[in-house]
C-alpha cells in the first residue's frame, strides 16, 4: 500500500510498497479516506520530537471505514462490522494504570500514539490495536471527523477542564492562533461559555475567518504593536484564560502577561517557546501545558459536530499531494485543518 513515510528526520517520502497492515487478536485495520494533517506532523518531519521513532509512517487525525477486524473480535459483544464508518482516537496507554482506567490514556507514563510511536494515517491502511478507540460516525463525513482525533479532542478538553471553570459571565478569553485547533476552539467557547473571545493571528486570512466565526475582537499580531496593553485594556483586566496555540516565546509572554487575576494560560502549541515566572505573583496566574484528550472527550466533540453544533472547516488533498498540503500550512495557507483523503 501507499504512504506518506518519514524515512529519517528532514525526509518525508511516499513509500509505494508498504506491507498492508493485517489485525489479529482484537486488532482492527482501518481503510483510511481522512487523515487530517495536524502542525505537529511538520515537527515530526523535522526531527523535532525526541520520542518518535523513525521510520514512520505520519498522521494521527484519522478517520475511515472498517476493513478487517481480528479474529478474536468476531466471537465478542464489541458492535463493530466491517464496511462501518469510523473515526479513531490515537493513542494507546498501557490499559492498567489509573488513567488508561479513566479513559485517559493520554495521561498513560507509557502512552504512544499513531503517527508519533507507532505507524499512523497518512496511508491507505491503519492498524488499530484496540477496539474502544474505535468511535463509530453517523451524520458527518470522515473529512470533518478525522480532525477531531487531536485537533477537536485537544481544543475542546482545554477548554472544558481549564476555560469553564473560570468563565464567569462577562469574562474573556484570549485564543491566540486561528489554525486548525484555533478555528474549532473559538466555536466550542462561542457553544460552551457566556465570555467574549478576543482571537490573535499573524495572518489577515485567519482573522477574517475568527471573525465569521463570531469572535469578539479581532486582533492582529504584530511588533510594533503593544498587544498587552491593548488586551488589558480592552477587557478591563478581565482576561480568565489564554489559550495559546502557538507557543512561542512572545505568544507566552503576550498570553500570560494580559491575564487578568486568577487568569490561566493554557499552552498548547508546541512551537517550543519558554516563559521566565518570577513569583509569588499577585495576580496568582496559573500556566498549564495539555497533551490531546481523553477517550471521552473524543466521543462528546464528536456528538457535537454530529449534531452541527460546531463545524470543522477543511480542505481536502490526494495522497500524491502531500508536499503541496504540508507547504500550504507551512505558509498559513490553510483555513481549518488540511485533511488527506488516501
Ligand atoms: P496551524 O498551523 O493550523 O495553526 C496555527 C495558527 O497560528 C495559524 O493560523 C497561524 O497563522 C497562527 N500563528 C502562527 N504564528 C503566530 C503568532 N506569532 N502569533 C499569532 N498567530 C500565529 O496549527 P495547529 O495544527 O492548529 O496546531 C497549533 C499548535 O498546537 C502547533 O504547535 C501544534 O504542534 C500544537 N498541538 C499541540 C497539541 C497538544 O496536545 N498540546 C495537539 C495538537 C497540536
Ligand atoms: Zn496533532
């Protein structure tokens, strides 16, 4: 079969003849027609991420229909057939610690995920090892579920465990970055949260698109301008939590820096930026840092676009134009989330 390979850091190729992947015991192979290209798949192309192993086939967004299923699942209760359509959540804990047992198998000390430790998506096939990350679709296209496997997982449980807990009525939340998790961010806080969401981007594109979206404010990012006071100001020091998707050091500074009290900034993009914190602080700022979702989050994002609550924009792309995509969302090209369509 086909796929996209990263042969070693720095060199991204299609490979032709790679085995197709074959299930035993509870395994499930997946025929892949969605696989969202995530901005973490450019620094796994870089050699960026110290835990993945080369060579690896990328992609963790993926989404698709039932192909074969291993033998032991055809003697079980689990309701999976083959030909069904289905979205796959990517990473697998080692199933026994507290927090495999919470569904939270992102928390798991020996997580590894598709894509990152084990051969992902942007191929034909995808071997699944376990059926419970299978998550059946029903009334949306694999092109607009497969992006929720980490971009919908992530964007949606920051908010849930650290935004709503903190968005009082008349509140702001800052969302810098109106990329693939950005758009989808400021539509699940438009959904979730009486606050008003002052959106950031570097790119005129992205912030029209944040203001069809219905952000607030629209803010561009810039050097020359004092985008703190601007934000203070703006929100009468009011800001509740930032959340950065991009992760720089100055989208850090900016984000933590515009917090109102008790404000948490909410690192999420991995561009690998850092923050000098001189404490105590009087503002008791918090900062937190979240790695993707939990099983359950995948299944209550996913009700959410079934049931067109919030939209997940997307521009599709062949296999054979995986250069053209990745040098697309390199640029700020891309509106919503690039999804692959094997
Ligand atoms: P994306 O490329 O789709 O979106 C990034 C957006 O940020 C773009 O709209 C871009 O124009 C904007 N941007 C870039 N530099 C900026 C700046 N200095 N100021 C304001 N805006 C700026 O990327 P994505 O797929 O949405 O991913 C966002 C980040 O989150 C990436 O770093 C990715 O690796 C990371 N990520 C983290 C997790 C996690 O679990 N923590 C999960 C998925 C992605
Ligand atoms: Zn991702």
């Amino acid at each position: 079969m086909k796929a996209a390979r990263v042969l070693c850091p720095g060199l991204l190729k299609l490979v032709e003849d790679v085995p197709e992947p074959q299930p035993s015991g509870n395994e499930i192979v997946v025929k892949i027609t969605a696989s969202g290209i995530c901005h973490s798949d450019i620094d796994i192309v870089e050699g960026k991420l110290e835990r993945t192993k080369y060579p690896l086939t990328i992609g963790h967004e993926a989404a698709g229909v039932i192909y074969k299923i291993g033998e032991d699942l055809h003697h079980t209760q689990v309701p999976l057939s083959e030909g069904q359509k289905v979205a796959v959540y990517p990473t697998f804990g080692c199933g026994f610690c507290r927090f495999c047992l919470a569904g939270r198998e992102n928390l798991c000390a020996s997580a590894q995920a598709i894509g990152f430790e084990m051969d992902g998506s942007h191929a034909k096939y995808l071997l699944v090892k376990s059926p419970n990350h299978i998550f059946p679709i029903h009334n949306i296209d694999a092109q607009e579920a497969a992006p929720l496997s980490c971009a919908g997982i992530t964007a949606y449980e920051a908010i849930k465990e650290y935004v709503l807990p903190r968005a009082t009525p008349g509140a702001f939340v800052t969302v810098i970055g109106v990329g693939g998790l950005g758009h989808i961010a400021i539509q699940i806080l438009k959904k979730m949260a009486d606050v008003q969401i002052i959106a950031i981007d570097k790119d005129e594109k992205k912030l029209k698109l944040a203001e069809d979206l219905k952000a607030d404010h629209v803010l561009e990012s810039s050097n020359d301008r004092n985008l703190v006071e601007e934000i203070r100001k703006l929100s009468s020091d009011n800001v509740c939590a930032t959340l950065d998707f991009v992760g720089n050091d100055s989208t850090l500074q900016l984000g933590y820096e515009s917090l109102g009290i008790q404000g948490i900034l909410v690192v999420v993009g991995a561009m690998g930026g850092t923050l000098s914190y001189r404490g105590p602080d009087p503002k008791r700022r918090e900062i937190v840092g979240p790695i993707i979702g939990s099983l359950g989050s995948m299944r209550e994002i996913l009700d959410m676009v079934e049931n067109k609550e919030i939209a997940i924009l997307h521009q599709s792309f062949s296999l054979d134009q995986i250069d053209s995509a990745f040098d697309k969302l390199k640029h700020r090209e891309i509106i919503g989330r690039a999804v692959l369509t094997p």
